[in-house]
C-alpha cells in the first residue's frame, strides 16, 4: 500500500470521504460541506464562510471578510445565513473554533454562542476557542 500526502486535495476527493462516511452512519443523518459568499459588483469575493452540516449541527469553518468592508455587518450577514440553512436542515445547534489571537471571541457571543472549551498549546501560546449557539 502506499501513501499519498496532499496539501490540495480536490475537491472529488474530500466528498469521496465524506460520502463513504455518511453510507457507514446513515442512522445518523449526514454529512455535506457548505458555503456562503458575498460578491461586490465586480463579482470578486469580498466576505465568505465555509463548513459543514454533521449530525444534526452546523459546523462553521471558517469566516473572512475582506479589511476594506469589515465593521459593515458583512460577517452578521454570513452568520444568519449559517444559522438559517442549519435550521432548513434540522441541525439543534451551531459551533464555531476560532483561535485567540483572531479576537473573534465577542464577535460570536454577541450572535448568541457559548464557550464550550478551550484547547492550549498552539502556537505562540495562544488556544483554540470552542463554541456553540442552539439554534
């Protein structure tokens, strides 16, 4: 057997692991990835978000917003839109990870999240912030 190691994986073959799982836990709902985007008139990306539906909860992955249009509600926007698309799919919950040193922390409790846990030992000594709002 060997090992093949990639850094860009395509996209075939993430959904491949992801069917082979969902065909193995069917009893439990599935998994699909998802993503939002905000697009200006030039259609170029200038704010979006990615993650996953997984076992009756909305996995955000991750979240950007351009610095030129940050402080404008373009990351609120992408949120609602997670936290509706999680409920149109039965999930009973939302969950974030954010680093500490993002300072994303107050941006997500002031949308309702909770700190789950934190997890130390990352790299210069920050943490990895766990986070959930029922929905």
């Amino acid at each position: 057997m060997n090992i093949n190691f990639t850094t860009s994986p395509m996209a075939t073959d993430i959904d491949f692991l992801t069917q082979k799982i969902n065909q193995e836990t069917p009893e439990y709902g599935a998994a699909h990835p998802f993503a939002f985007f905000i697009r200006n008139t030039n259609n170029q990306i200038i704010a979006g978000c990615n993650g996953s539906v997984i076992f009756g909860s909305i996995y955000m992955d991750q979240l950007w917003v351009h610095p030129n249009h940050r402080k404008k509600g373009l990351g609120n926007q992408l949120m609602e839109a997670v936290h509706d698309y999680g409920r149109e799919k039965g999930c009973a919950m939302a969950t974030v990870a954010t680093m500490s040193f993002q300072g994303a922390k107050t941006f997500y409790e002031k949308l309702g999240y909770v700190m789950d846990f934190e997890r130390q030992g990352y790299t210069h000594n920050s943490s990895c912030l766990f986070m959930r709002k029922e929905l």
